[in-house]
C-alpha cells in the first residue's frame, strides 16, 4: 500500500524523449501522480520530483537522453529523479550512474512507477528495477490529452519482428495488447473529457490481438461506433500487416481519416533483405494503389531509413527511384544508427556520415517536393478543419481529414470545432495552406 500523504502538496516536472507511444504514458504516469496529490510544476518553480521517459531509437537519441537527465538535475537541485523508457531498460546501469538520479525503471515497472518513489528521500545512488526481455508481458493501459483536440490511446506494446537495425524488441518486450473492450471503454471515456480526435498508438499496431486472440481489423470497426469522437488516425502500421480490409473499411468509415503511415525503410529489396524487413517493394507498392484506388485524396506518410549497413549507392540510388515513383505524400527520413547488439553489425560495408547526410537530404528534397503537390491539389476546395487552440494573436491551425495543416486568423470560438473552410494559398512559410469560411 502506497502512503499518498508523502506526496500531497509536491511539484513534479515530466520530460519525454521519442515516440508518441512516450507521451502517451508519460501523461498516464503525471495523470497516476495528480490523482495522489502530485501537481505539475509551473514554469520557474522547482520541483521535488523529476520523471524521465527515454527514448534509445538512435546513438543520438541515447545522447538527448543523457543530456536531458543533466539537465533537469542541475535546473531541480534536491528533486528524487526517476528515469524510465526504452534507454533505461537496455542501458539501466549507465542511466544509474548519472549523477542526480535515484531510481531505474524498466519496461515492465513503468507502470508501478509510484511504489518505487518510497518516500522521496535521495540515497546518494541510483537504484535500477529492470526486468529481462522473457519477463516483460504485461500490457499498461494509456489514453492521454496531447492537447485540447487530440488524444493518443495506446493499443498495443511491443514487437516481435526483430528487424536486424532496431533494438526496439529488446526495449520493449513482445508483442502485447490491451482488449477491445477496454479499449473502446478509453475512447469514450476520452469523449467524456471533450476529446474530438483519437490517435492509435503503439509499437506495432498492426499486431494487434496476440494477447487477446482478436484483430486490428476488429477493433477499428469497434472504435468506429463510439460516439462523440469525431476523428480516429492511424499511426504507423507495417506494410505486410495493412490488410485490403482495413483499406476498405476506412474508405467507408464514418471516423476514420484517409491518413495512413506506412513504414517503408528501403525501396530497394536488396536492403530490405539485410534490414529483416517482411515484405517486398513491390507489395509495398501494391498497398499504396490499393489506398489511392479507394481513396484518391488520402494522406499517405512513409518511413525511410538512409545509410544502413549494406547500403552501397547503387542500391540506394535503386531505393530512391523507387520511392520518387511512388503516390506518397511525405517522407519521414532518419540516418541509420548502430545499435549495440543488433544482427545489422555483422553486415559489410559501412556508410559514412558525410554520405548518410547526402542522401538524407535528397530524399527530404524530394518529400517537399511531394507535400508540396499535394497540398497544391487541394487549393480551392471547401474541407471540414478541427481547428486546435494558439495563444492570442497567433494564428491557429488544425487539420483537414486527409491531414492537410490549415492556418486561419486567431478566434477563441474555433478553439476544438469542427470548421468548413475553403482551402486557399500557401502561408508565408509554406507550412499550410490559409483557409477562410
């Protein structure tokens, strides 16, 4: 039994690095502390407890992460320090031995976090609470507020796919997901605090059902029915598991966008052999005509990886080709990084840095390129905007369904509405286009 009386009246900072997976359990965590007493601090006050949840997806994710844990040490002198995420499971001992911190938490205490808390009081060491990759099996439920408009409901955790570059599987544990039930008893629940849009979160979403014997395609025809929310995206869904069902569905959904995030990672197969990947590019292909069939309109964002080993320029000039002949709507790019323990080791031929930036920077030429056009098509048309709150005097923006950013002139009454607006020109920094009723 936790005594909640040492925790009445304190201040807490929380600090997350990486995916939105992250920020959806920080949020659950700080919401498990409020609900004991613990509010969050203002801007300039210290706090007395500090939680960091660590993101280890890169070298230089590793590096924000120690930096971060400095950071908030010196800015909070005396606060208990609790670091958790994906760098403290594979890196505890290093994350305890940064100065400051008292407690180590891994995957499968995360969702404990307030027991290990004690009374508050430092040691002088960091005490780590991990558990080996076998033992991480539990499913933590989390459906968190990003803002006033959108929240991210997390349906599942882990991932069983061991991709030769990603230590994910070894951060996070198998593949596992909360029922649909509980599920669908979040969304509304997230209707009730007055959220409009609700994004799936998780590792590898596609995955879904493993703990639970359903399906991903079963819980999306679930969500669809909860009333009050009027928006459901899809986060990044692997190409092999985005079934023609699911397609299909979302083309005659009363809720779900036509936005799809597919991670691709190479267009060359050669690569994606290397990479463990389960697919080929052409049924990646495939997937993209398949959505542009039923949905002309639909927002289609890809994940690509540059420099992995094994990547010589032919291959990677072959990938690029691939991709630039693709009805793909934005490119999200990240420069290989070696990863301690994963098979991508064993592989010859290394990309340089310098090489790694080049191609970086020729495919994120060509994802303006590509957002560009297809935010042009849309100039002229009339298209419903969920509008998210700005300070005053700042210029809101919102989305349309197929996730197109809108700017229009600040108003406190668009605040978290549904508005239709004609979709004009670019704004000055060709961030959006302006809308006007």
């Amino acid at each position: 039994m936790i005594d909640t009386t040492i925790f009445q009246d304190k201040k807490a900072v929380y600090y997350t690095l990486g995916c939105k997976l992250n920020f959806s359990e920080t949020s659950t965590i700080g919401r498990t502390l409020s609900e004991m007493g613990v509010r969050t601090a203002r801007r300039g006050e210290k706090a007395d407890i500090c939680v960091v949840n660590t993101c280890s997806v890169t070298e230089v994710a590793d590096k924000k992460c120690r930096q971060a844990i400095h950071r908030l040490v010196k800015q909070h002198p005396g606060a208990f320090v609790v670091v958790t995420g994906c760098y403290a499971q594979l890196k505890p001992d290093v994350v305890a031995a940064i100065d400051g911190v008292d407690v180590v938490l891994g995957a499968e205490q995360k969702k404990d976090l307030p027991k290990y808390l004690n009374d508050l009081r430092k040691r002088g060491h960091g005490e780590t609470f991990t558990s080996p990759l076998r033992d991480i099996r539990s499913f933590a439920p989390s459906c968190s507020r990003g803002d006033r408009t959108r929240f991210f409901l997390k349906v599942q955790d882990g991932c069983d796919y061991f991709c030769s570059y990603c230590t994910i599987p070894f951060a996070r544990g198998r593949s596992r997901n909360g029922s649909i039930a509980s599920l669908v008893e979040q969304a509304r629940r997230a209707v009730a605090e007055g959220g409009k849009e609700i994004v799936l979160t998780g590792v590898n979403i596609g995955d879904f059902g493993k703990t639970t014997g359903e399906t991903f395609f079963d819980l999306v025809q679930a969500l669809d029915e909860v009333e009050g929310i009027e928006r459901y995206r899809i986060s990044s869904l692997e190409p092999d598991l985005l079934t023609d069902e699911v397609i299909d569905f979302v083309a005659q959904s009363k809720r779900f966008m036509p936005h799809f995030h597919i991670p691709l990672q190479s267009g060359c197969d050669e690569v994606l052999k290397l990479m463990r990947r389960r697919y080929t590019s052409d049924l990646f292909a495939t997937k993209v005509r398949r959505i542009k069939d039923v949905m002309p309109d639909a927002f289609i964002g890809v994940d690509v990886i540059v420099g992995t080993r094994g990547e010589t320029e032919e291959l990677f000039e072959q990938g690029y080709r691939f991709i630039e002949g693709l009805d793909v709507t934005q490119l999200h790019v990240f420069s290989y990084s070696e990863r301690p323990g994963t098979q991508a080791l064993k592989i010859p031929h290394v990309v340089s840095p310098e090489e790694k930036h080049c191609r970086s920077q020729r495919l994120l030429e060509l994802s303006e390129q590509k957002t560009h056009a297809f935010y042009a098509r849309h100039i002229g048309r009339a298209m419903p905007v969920l509008l998210e709150r700005s300070k005053p005097g700042v210029p809101m923006h919102g989305f349309t369904p197929n996730y197109i950013r809108v700017e229009v002139p600040h108003d406190d009454a668009l605040d978290n509405q549904v508005v239709n607006l004609r979709l004009g020109d670019f704004n000055e920094d060709g961030t959006a286009l302006l809308g006007w009723m």
